[in-house]
C-alpha cells in the first residue's frame, strides 16, 4: 500500500472497537502499538503499522473483508464479459463497469451463488 493512514482515522478505528467490546479482546501486544502509534506518530507509512490497521478494522467490521473479496471477484467477472460485449460490438458495456457498485453486485452474486453452478477463473 503506498498510501499512508492519518492517526485520526485509527482514533477513530479504536473508539468503535472499545464501543463494540472488542479491543480487549485484541493482543495486548498489537493494542500497544496502536496506543504508541496514536500517540507519537502523524501518519502511519509502515507496511507493518499498516497492516496491523487493516486487521484492527477487519475484526470491527468483518463485512468489509467480504466486500473487499466480492470486489475482486467481480472485477475478474467484469474484465471477462466486457471482453466479451466487445467483440460482439457493444461498445456500451464499458461505461456500465465503471461504476464499482455494479462490480461488487457481480462479485456478491457470484460468492452467494452454490458451488454447483459457479465458474472458474
């Protein structure tokens, strides 16, 4: 991720985990580093500090992490049928795939879908 993460946004992360009951539930070890990151740092830059945010926001919202693989799902579904619409000359299709929501519904549709009638990539 080349992307930092501003302090506010993980206060903001342990404010819901400490409502919802979850940060004592959290390694002692990992609540630490995010207690000293909060209070030392401006941005997080650190793949390591990153990525222990990502799991901090992933334990308060699992839904995110299904969100996040219906996204990548339907982006493969999406890249295939425009492929797909193109060759047959629908030039329209494009437009409709740019907007992430229709991607995520394919995504969802797919992870919802049996195992049955799914196709592989």
């Amino acid at each position: 991720m080349s992307r930092g993460v501003k302090i506010s946004e993980l206060i903001l992360a342990k404010k819901r985990a400490l409502r919802l009951g979850l940060w004592y539930k959290i390694n002692p070890h990992v609540r630490t580093i995010i207690d000293l990151a909060i209070k030392t740092l401006t941005v997080i830059k650190s793949k390591i500090l990153i990525q222990i945010y990502e799991n901090l926001l992933e334990s308060i919202n699992p839904y995110k992490k299904k969100l996040k693989q219906a996204y990548e799902i339907g982006l493969k579904i999406a890249k295939k049928r425009i492929e797909q619409a193109l060759m047959m000359g629908n030039e329209k299709i494009v437009e409709w795939f740019k907007d992430k929501r229709n991607i995520i519904c394919l995504g969802l549709s797919y992870l919802n879908s049996p195992p049955f009638y799914r196709i592989a990539f």
